[in-house]
C-alpha cells in the first residue's frame, strides 16, 4: 500500500495575478480596436477576393447564377483573345517607360534641392502638389484639353510657327505617351522620398572622397547610390504597382473605350469594360486573377534582384 503525499501549492503572487490581469485586459481592449479592421477585412476584401476566384471559373452574367465552367475562361483568354493581350502590351510599355522616366526625374530634381538652395519648403511644396492631384479625374480632363487637335499644346507651337491639328490623344501612335507624360509629372512624392534618403547619407561619405580626389559624377556612382538604394528599391516598387493599377487618365482621355485603336487600353480598363459594360463577370474575374498573379511575379521578381544591387548598411 502506497501512501501519495499532497504538496502545498504555493500560492500565486499578489503582484503576479494583478499583472496577468491588466495584460488580459490590455489584450482584450486591442482586440476590440481591431475588430472594425478585421471585419472590414474579412468582408470587404477578403470575401470578395474569394468569391472571384470562385467566379473565375464560372459563366456569370450579373443576373442569374453562375454556371461552372472550369478553366474555360482562362483558355479564352489566352487563345482567342487579342484584346487581352493588347491590354498587357500597353499596360507593360506604360510600366517599363514611365516608372524609370518617374524615378530619373525625382532623383534628380531632389539632388538639385538637396544643395540647400534657398526657399527649399517652397520649391518642394510646388513639386509635390501635382503628385496630389495628378491622378485625379479634372486633371485627366484637363490633359485631354492640353493635348487635343484644338488644344493647348497645338495653340503654344502655333505661336512659333508651327501650325498643327495633330491630335496627340486622338493618333494611335501618341496617345499612350500623353499618359506617360502624365504619370512622370506625377514624380513629386517620390522625390520627397528621395530627398529624405539623400539627406541621411552621412556628409563625411563625401568629405573623405573629395579628399581622395573623387569627381562630382564618381561621388554619385559610389556614395549617393549605393547608399540610396533601399529607397530607389522601395520608389520603383511603389510606382510598378501603381502602374499596374493606372486606370483614371486612360478611363478620361479614351471615354473608357481604351482607343484610338486600343492605344490606351490598360489591362485595369480592359477588366472594367469585360466587368461592368459587357457584365462577363466571370471573365472579369478570371482577368483579375492574372493580373494579381502578373502583379506577384514582378514583386518576386524585384525582390531577387535586389539582394544584388540593394545595399543596405548593417551587410
């Protein structure tokens, strides 16, 4: 026969017990703050990110149910339709010369203000202000009034001589440029971004190299951009992305309809009009998911590379 002893529990803590109970409140009072962000979450985007993938392989109209039909819309879409991939030529020759003209031209412009010219505020406030407004409707409106046959432009080479009723917006060749003109004007919140990391690179960098006889151009080479890197990274990113989603200035100066001759036919546009003119909702669907895929595949793939030209300080 064995005997089992009972040892004394030793009793908790005071200061123990009142501290687990403020961290369990503190836990439930983040929880309730959260909870707006989770049900928007989970409702608004989650749930509808879902439900497209569903609707991605079905025949749906808008009205009625949806009718599966497996693949059928990504086969399509590959094989038969030419609109698709003029979407994504345009879409990617918007990207692949916009973004580096965007990022040239605010790192310039903020190695110019980063001299420590006089009236800095105002010089950055001036070029700031059309990254606020420049993806807006009005001054998608106004570019078409700039660059139409009877427009701005036209009236301005007139007056040096040159007379022209060249619709820049209306000529298959041109139209696409305007827009890319746009999104360059657009270069102010990259360059404040620019600025700020120009202004973090420590001035004895500079010190030491002009002491070692290093030229203005050979400073830039081995100092400003390897030490800005991260930043032309993060600003190259931002701007891929934002080029994938550019559909206001091609929704304004087209009418929607993506001409002349599918000129300006980006892929998000391409979406709406499959979307919300022709109500193929599933096809919307379907091209949705491609460009989110499309999307990824750049991100990944800008994350690779940078871990050879990236450079950050603590490597």
């Amino acid at each position: 026969m064995t005997t089992t002893i009972e040892r004394p529990v030793a009793p908790v803590p005071t200061a123990v017990r009142s501290g687990r109970a403020r961290r369990r409140r503190e836990n439930l009072a983040g929880y309730a703050f959260m909870t707006p962000w989770l049900l928007g979450f989970v409702f608004i985007i989650g749930g509808p990110v879902v439900v497209s993938l569903y609707l991605s392989f079905t025949d749906y109209a808008v009205i009625g149910d949806a009718e599966w039909i497996g693949t059928e819309n990504y086969v399509r879409m590959f094989t038969s339709d030419p609109r698709f991939w003029a979407a994504l030529r345009v879409t990617f020759i918007y990207l692949l010369v916009s973004v580096p003209l965007v990022q040239v031209f605010a790192l310039f412009l903020a190695t110019v203000l980063n001299r420590g010219i006089r009236a800095l505020p105002v010089y950055r406030a001036v070029f700031y202000v059309p990254s606020l407004i420049g993806g807006s409707v009005a001054i998608a409106i106004l570019w078409r009034f700039i660059f139409e046959s009877d427009g701005l432009l036209n009236n301005l080479l007139s007056v040096v001589g040159i007379d022209t009723s060249y619709s820049w917006i209306g000529t298959p060749s041109t139209a696409l440029s305007t827009l890319i003109v746009l999104n360059i004007w657009q270069f102010g919140a990259a360059m404040i971004i620019y600025l700020a990391g120009l202004k973090n690179i420590p001035t004895e960098l500079y010190e030491a190299a002009q002491i070692d006889g290093a030229g203005a151009w050979r400073q830039f080479r081995s100092i400003t951009l390897p030490m800005l890197s991260p930043v032309i990274f993060f600003n190259v990113l931002m701007n891929v992305v934002a080029a994938f989603q550019a559909f206001n200035s091609a929704y304004v100066v087209s009418n929607g309809t993506g001409g002349p001759a599918d000129s300006t036919l980006f892929y998000t546009l391409y979406l709406y009009q499959r979307g919300f003119v022709d109500f193929d909702m599933g096809y919307a669907s379907a091209l949705g998911w491609v460009l989110l895929i499309i999307s990824g595949a750049v991100a990944v793939l800008l994350f690779t590379l940078s871990r050879r030209v990236v450079y950050y300080g603590d490597e």
